[in-house]
C-alpha cells in the first residue's frame, strides 16, 4: 500500500508534462531567486564599498591636504638647506662674475677707538674695490631666514603653540641629512659603473643604500612634522567623522619605493589612533605588490590615472581589509588645469585653432630659447659681464618672445570671443590658456599655505582671476625684463603667502621649459605638469569584515527562502498542471482521430481560457481540412499541382490574375493524326500516355508549369504563378531534354516492338516565347482553369506552327535567343512577321548545347547564316546559290523554304523599303 502510494507519486513527480512543469517552475524560481541573491549581494557590497568611500573621502581630502602641507614644509625645509649649500656654494662660484671698480676713499685715523678724516685735513685715497654685477647675485642669507621664519609661523599656525630649538633643531638636522645624502646620491649618479662585476656589484649597493638613506630621512621628517600637528589634527580629523576603528589612511611619496624594499609611508592616521585593529595591520606581500602595481600604472600613463580610485581586497587574519588606492598630487592649481586640459584633447571643436597657432607660437619660441641662451652665456664671460638689460640683442630678443607670449593669449580672447566657451566645459577650456602660467608660478614659489578655495575662485569671480592673471604678467616681466636676478620688493607684495625659490636664472629655464612645450602633442604641456606634480599615492585601509558579513548573513536567508518557496512551488505547479493535463490529453486524443483521417471530429469546448482559443482554433482547423481536401479532389486531376498549392494558400489572388514576364511553352506531335487513325484506342491512349507522362515530368523537372494537353499538343508556363530563377533558360533546357527523351522512348518502342512504324519515327514541334502575358484562373464562377493570354502567348504557338515550314524542332523567337545563346548553340533562321503583326520577329533554331556541336554543325549554320545575310540585304541571285548548295548537301527544309523565296524574289523584288522580313499569312 504504502509501496503503492510512493510510486505514484514518483510517477507525478518524474514523468509526464506535470513532473516537468513542477520541477521546470520550481527550478525556474530558485534560480531567479538564486540570481537575485547574487545580484543582491554584488550590489550590496559594491554599495557598502561605495559607502566606505564616502565616509572616508571627506576625511582624505583632509589628509591629502594635511599631507600637502606637511609636504610643503618638509619641501621648504630641504629648500632652505639647499639654498644655504647653493648660496655658500652659488657665491665662491659667482665671484668670477664680480668686476674691480676704482672709489676714493677719505683718509681717517683712531683717535680715542673712533674713525676720524679730521674734518678731511687728511685728504684722500684712490682703491680698488670688487663690485657685484647682474651675474654675481644670488639668493642670500637674509631671504633664508625670512623663509625660516614663514616655516616657524605655519608649523605654530598649524599646531596652536610654537615650536620648540630642539624640535627645530631635529627637524633642520633631518632636512641637512635628506640634502647631504641626496647630493651624494647625485654625484655617484654622474660616475659611470665600474666594469668589474665584483665593483659594481659594490657600486650598485653603495647607490641603493643612498637610495634608502634619503627614503628613511625624508620619511622621518614627513613623521616629525606629522606628529607636531597630530594633536590639533585628531580634534579635526573626529569632527569629520572618520572612524579610525574602520579607516586607516597612509600617504606614500616617491622617494617611497625603492626595489625590493617595503614602502615606509610619509603619514599614517596611526599616529592618531593606535589603538585600533587596523593600526596593528602591517604591511605584507600582496599589499607591496599593489602599492607597487599602482605607483607603476599612475608612471607609466600619469595623465590618464584622473583621480580615479583603484580597489584591491586583502584577507588579513579573520578580517577582510579593502584598500583604495588614489594618486597624490602636489600643486593642486596647475594638477587640475592639467587633467582638465587632457580630458577635452580629442572634443575640442572651435577652439582646435588655438591649438593649431599655440603649435606655431611654440615652434617660434623653440627657436628663440637656444638664441637666448647662447647670448646670456656670451654676457657671462665678457670682462666685464655685460648686464643683460643693457644688451640690445639680449633685449631684442625677449621683446620678440614677450610680443609672442601675449599674441599667444590674444588668440585665445580671440577664439572665445567668436565660440563663447559653455559653461559645462568653461575650466576645461580656458585651461588652454592659464595652464603654463599657473604651473610657473607654482613651480617657481614656494608656499607657505595654500588657499583651497583659489582654483574655484579663479572661475568664478573676474575679479580674482584678472588680479592672478597680473600677477602671472608680473612674473614673466621681472624674467623677461633681466633687471635684476632676485624678485623685486615689488613682485615679492604680490605673493605674501609664498617666497621665490628661485633666482631670476633658475625661474628663467623652468619658463623656457613650459614655453617651449606643445600643449596638446605626444610631449605636451599637461603630461609634464602631471609627472612633475605626481608626488606618491594616498591608500586608504577598510576594515569591512562586518558588514560584509551581514550581507552574507542576508544572502544565507535569502537562499533558505528560495528554497523553501521552490517546494511550495513544485507542489502548486503539480495540482495545476493535473488540470492542464487533462484537457491536453482530452485535445490530445481528438487530434489523433484527424492525424488518422477522421475530419468529422469535433473537439470539445475548453473554456475561456488558452484551451478555449485552442479547441476553437482547432475545430477551424478541421473545417478548412475539409474543404481543402474536398477542392483538393475537385481541382487535382484538372491542375498542375503548383497551381493547386497556390490555390489552397490565396485562391481570390490567382483569380484576380497578374501580369508578369513568363516563358510560354507549345509543342506538338507532327503528322499525329496519321498515327492515331492508325492505332486502336487502348494503344492510342497507352501511347499518348506514355509520350505525355514523359515530357510532363521532364517540364516539371525544370519547374514549369502544365497549362493543360490539347490532344497530342502540351502547353506549359514558367515563371508563373511562382517565380522561377532562369526561367527562359530553363525552359529552354527542358525542351532539348524532351527531345532526347522522344529518342530514347522510340528506341525503347522499337526495342519492343511497340506500336506502329510510324510511332517509331514519331517526331515533334516545340515553340517558346518570353515576354509579358496575363496569368490566373480565367473563365465563369462556375468553370475556370489557370492558363495564360496575350502576344507572348500567340506567338509561341505561332512558332511552334511555324517549326514545320522550316523543318525544325526547336523554333524559339529573338527574345528567347537572348537570354540562352551563351549556353545554347542556335541557328538563326529567318525574320518574319507574323499574321495580324507589324514588328518583324527574328527567328532561332535551338540546335544542342553549347559545346556538344559538331565541326560538321558549326560549318553549315555559318554558311547557312551566311546566306541569310545575303538573302537580307535583297543579294538574292547570291543567296539562292548558296540555299541552294546548302539543299542539296543536307536536304534541309529551311534552305529550300529560303532558296524557293529568293527565286521569287527574283522574279518580283520586294518594295524598296523592304525590312527582310516575310509577312506569313498564315497562323
């Protein structure tokens, strides 16, 4: 019983529509289910991912400031040490510039510890005095301890209290350290390798501990500095709402990455909380080889890294750490102009013709740079050194240089005053223009603090940019004019927030730098604003164990219901397939009564469902069965059965009729009455049967169409009522197959013994036209048949006729010749018009196939023609002799019909007009 129960249900369970219907929902909603889980959990992650790095990214624009900032003052600190090796080192080198000037000078004497001239009594003296030139000017002392200074007052900004002797003192000693390494590191750079493997195995370590002596002193001095500010920054860094429990951010600069060593970051928030579980996430393998993945791919294309974020995913202990990867730039001014102006390189539009005069203007200044050169260097080494303001030629040529750095930017006004720039793409586009003179000023001071807001300010207040934009002018007059080598009081009030880094000279080549770059070429401008700025990369660590696993958790109770909501499917789908079953197999059963035959069933009524459309449409079905079949029976033994298709597919079209080009076909038995008054009427009909059955099928073959038999003569059609391919060609081929055939049948008559003699010589006519003729059934509601009418019509059977006057087969018009001389060899006859016609008809015998010709063939339809040409153009006498020839060697029917025609010729020449055509007067 039990047994009994359980195999019924593996059978609902396992065969039949119902066991595939349940498992096919079942299955079909557990894998929807399935995939909306993962999908759910993809969008999940990606958005708790997203989440992450909004929480963050307040908080890292924070840090990449800060970082910036501690990277000023580190920069300004390693500055200031350079500037006092350069200035020691700068003075001994540029004392050679000096010149002797001859003063005079008042005697004086000591008289009580004073200097006295004794109110000039003792007269005066002429020396000799070593004076500063142009040359011999550098940065001094005094501009080292305002810098100094500036760096004092922004570490105690930044801190809230001042910094200590000692601490600066550390902080001085580190940058000493970086300078002192890094000018080593220099000068071992410029020896060339030792040869000896085993020294330059030694050279290269002695290079790469350089290498990581400054790494470890400037990461030290980035750390000093970064815990001066930590106390004050933690408080900002809380306000933001960074959650050091879940975020640890690290900044890596270049001098970071050294082969084969660990990066030490330059800032860590671990300073701030070390308490948390990511503060004691050390650095492993995978985590180097991204930093390194990442430092390498912003190298290699840095103006295509934008400042997109490059995700990587650690499994660290029990924990799941996701790290963000983001470029660091310094300078943030001339950063943006430089993305700005790479994004917009390929839709520049209107404003490509600043690029195509910027390309020129370039090309321009890179001629006049090395002239400059070459003249400053020759101002150098005169006795004295010549002042470069004082040279005319030195002047000249920046007067010519300045002229083309404003028509630079009058063609850039120029542009945008006739193509207004849109809003959406204003700092894009107006990069083009402030790019080089931003990055100067950039790249020339040094900042004590950097004003977030002065980008966004530049395009949003003409006010502001009009005052940067005179302070870039300023820059460029006081390097063009080369009045003096250190920036005027002047020039120094326009940047209180900043000193000049450089002397006139050194600010001199970082112009000649940017001016003779191409903006927007393989080597353009933004690239090298990007490599110089790209200063390391920002990581950001996320401890998001926790919420990744929630959203496993939800996945886990997603799949369980999926589960659950399968089975209560499967056992749904199970009772309502049981009732679709049952009308299928009710459907069923009555479909297989009409696959037997039986067109008198009526299936029943499925309700107002599918099922009911189903029964109807079905019932339908089995009522035009019925009537197909019972025209089928009327219509098959009168019609070709292609007609018949087409008429049980759309009989009103076929009787509605068309006109269209078709292939008419005629042919007939000769001297067929003979024959039949000869036979009896069993072998009459055996005969004709035999005959048409043959030529039926061969005409079938080349898909023609019966029209119908009048007696022993076959119409046929191609070409209607169902396209055909080649229809004239085939028609054509299945006439030289019939003829063929007839032989093969006589022989086989004659084999036998079949019939009479004279079937045994049985020749037939067949004529074939092409041209446009109506098509369809035609004649009373009551009686029609499918045939064809018109000219192309009648003159078909008129040819077919006309195959007996010439004694040939095969009798096709020019139409026909037309389109099958390239496959057919054919013999061109005569030229005729036919009874109730005005156009002459040129006339074709088919004789066989192209190729199949005998040598014999091609000799007499050459001469045969050939005395048709005569005969054409009224050569008459001519053309006789040769018909005439051509009759008594071949006994050819033409050649006698044409040689008779031209005796009559003879004896009553045509009218003068005369077309060569011969008027029949008979059908």
């Amino acid at each position: 019983m039990i047994q009994s129960g359980l195999t019924s249900v593996w059978k609902i369970l396992s065969e039949g529509i119902r066991a595939k219907l349940a498992w096919f929902t079942g299955t079909l909603i557990a894998l929807t289910i399935l995939l909306l889980s993962i999908i759910t959990v993809r969008q999940q992650t990606a958005i708790l991912s997203e989440s992450y790095e909004k929480q963050a990214a307040v908080s890292k624009n924070f840090i990449a400031s800060l970082v910036m900032e501690i990277e000023n003052i580190s920069q300004n600190l390693i500055r200031i040490e350079e500037f006092k090796s350069r200035i020691e080192r700068q003075r001994e080198e540029l004392k050679k510039y000096r010149t002797a000037k001859v003063v005079t000078k008042k005697k004086t004497v000591s008289v009580f510890g004073f200097q006295t001239n004794l109110f000039g009594s003792l007269g005066t003296s002429k020396v000799v005095k070593k004076v500063d030139t142009f040359f011999s000017v550098y940065l001094t002392k005094d501009d080292v301890d305002i810098l100094e200074r500036e760096i004092r007052h922004q570490l105690r900004e930044a801190a809230n209290r001042n910094i200590s002797e000692r601490e600066w003192n550390t902080l001085v000693n580190l940058a000493a350290s970086y300078v002192r390494n890094e000018a080593k590191y220099l000068e071992i750079q410029k020896q060339t390798p030792p040869e000896d493997p085993e020294a330059k195995t030694d050279w290269e370590t002695n290079v790469k501990n350089l290498k990581k002596e400054i790494r470890n002193h400037k990461s030290q001095l980035d750390l000093f500095i970064a815990k001066f500010y930590a106390d004050s920054k933690k408080r900002k860094l809380e306000e933001l709402g960074l959650d050091t429990k879940l975020f640890r951010i690290q900044t890596f600069p270049l001098s970071a990455m050294i082969q084969g060593e660990t990066s030490l970051a330059s800032f860590d928030t671990q300073i701030i909380d070390n308490t948390s579980p990511l503060a004691n996430f050390d650095q492993f393998d995978q985590m180097e080889e991204s930093l390194v993945e990442s430092f390498q791919r912003f190298s290699d294309d840095i103006s295509s890294v934008d400042e997109n974020e490059k995700q990587y995913v650690y499994e660290w202990e029990d924990r799941e750490i996701q790290a963000l990867h983001s470029p660091l730039f310094r300078h943030q001014n001339s950063t943006k102009r430089a993305f700005n102006l790479s994004s917009v390189k390929s839709s520049l539009g209107d404003y490509r013709e600043v690029i195509k005069e910027d390309y020129r203007i370039t090309k321009e200044l890179t001629e006049l740079i090395p002239k400059l050169r070459e003249r400053i260097q020759f101002l150098k080494n005169a006795k004295p050194p010549i002042p470069p303001a004082k040279d005319k030629l030195f002047t000249s040529f920046y007067k010519s240089y300045g002229e083309l750095i404003d028509e630079r930017d009058k063609i850039f006004d120029e542009v945008t005053a006739n193509y207004p720039i849109p809003l959406e793409t204003w700092e894009k586009i107006e990069a083009l223009r402030s790019l080089r003179d931003v990055t100067l000023e950039d790249w020339v001071l040094m900042k004590f603090k950097t004003d977030p807001t002065e980008y966004e300010r530049y395009y949003q207040d003409p006010d502001v940019r009009e005052i940067q934009r005179n302070r870039w002018k300023a820059i460029r007059k006081w390097i063009l004019s080369a009045e003096q080598e250190t920036p005027t009081k002047e020039l120094k009030k326009l940047f209180p927030d900043g000193s000049f880094g450089h002397s006139r000279s050194e600010s001199e080549e970082i112009m000649w730098k940017l001016d003779g770059t191409h903006l927007l070429e393989s080597e353009n401008v933004p690239n090298l604003v990007l490599r110089d700025n790209f200063s390391g990369l920002i990581r950001t660590l996320v401890d998001r164990t926790d919420g990744i696993r929630a959203i496993k958790d939800n996945r886990n109770q997603i799949v369980l219901t999926a589960i659950t909501i399968c089975l209560v499917a499967i056992l749904f789908a199970i009772f309502i397939s049981g009732v679709v079953v049952q009308k299928i197999r009710n459907i069923i059963r009555s479909a297989e009564d009409v696959g037997q035959g039986n067109l008198h069933v009526h299936f029943e009524d499925g309700g107002n469902d599918e099922f009911g459309n189903l029964t109807v449409a079905l019932n339908q079905m089995v009522s035009g069965l019925k009537e197909r079949e019972k025209m089928r029976g009327v219509l098959g033994s009168m019609v070709d059965p292609v007609v018949v298709g087409e008429a049980l597919k759309d009989l009103e079209k076929l009787k509605q009729g068309s006109e269209k080009i078709i292939t008419a076909f005629f042919s007939d038995i000769a001297g067929f009455s003979t024959i039949s008054e000869k036979l009896n009427s069993k072998e009459l009909a055996n005969l004709l049967n035999e005959y048409l059955s043959a030529m039926t099928i061969i005409l079938k073959h080349h898909d023609g169409v019966l029209d119908k038999y009048i007696g022993d003569a076959i119409v046929g059609v191609f070409n209607a009522p169902l396209d055909v391919e080649n229809h004239c060609l085939k028609a054509v081929s299945a006439s030289v197959e019939m003829r063929d055939k007839l032989e093969v049948l006589k022989a086989e008559w004659i084999e036998k013994n079949k019939y009479i003699p004279e079937a045994h010589t049985m020749k037939f006519r067949i004529g074939l036209n092409m041209g446009y003729a109506k098509v369809g059934f035609m004649g009373t509601d009551a009686l029609a048949s499918y045939t064809m009418m018109g000219d192309t019509v009648n003159l078909a059977a008129r040819l077919e006729a006309a195959g007996k006057d010439y004694g040939v087969c095969i009798l096709v018009s020019e139409f026909v010749h037309d389109e099958v001389k390239d496959y057919f060899f054919t013999r061109k006859l005569d030229i005729v018009r036919v009874k109730g016609k005005t156009k002459p008809v040129t006339l074709y015998e088919i004789r066989t196939k192209k190729g199949d010709e005998t040598e014999e063939d091609r000799k007499f339809v050459e001469a045969y023609e050939s005395a048709l040409f005569s005969y054409l153009n009224r050569k008459f006498e001519e053309a006789g002799k040769k018909f005439y020839t051509l009759l008594t060697t071949n006994g050819d029917e033409a050649c006698k019909l044409l040689w008779e025609r031209c005796q009559y010729y003879l004896e009553n020449p045509p009218e003068p007009d005369w077309d060569g055509a011969f008027t029949r007067t008979k059908k």
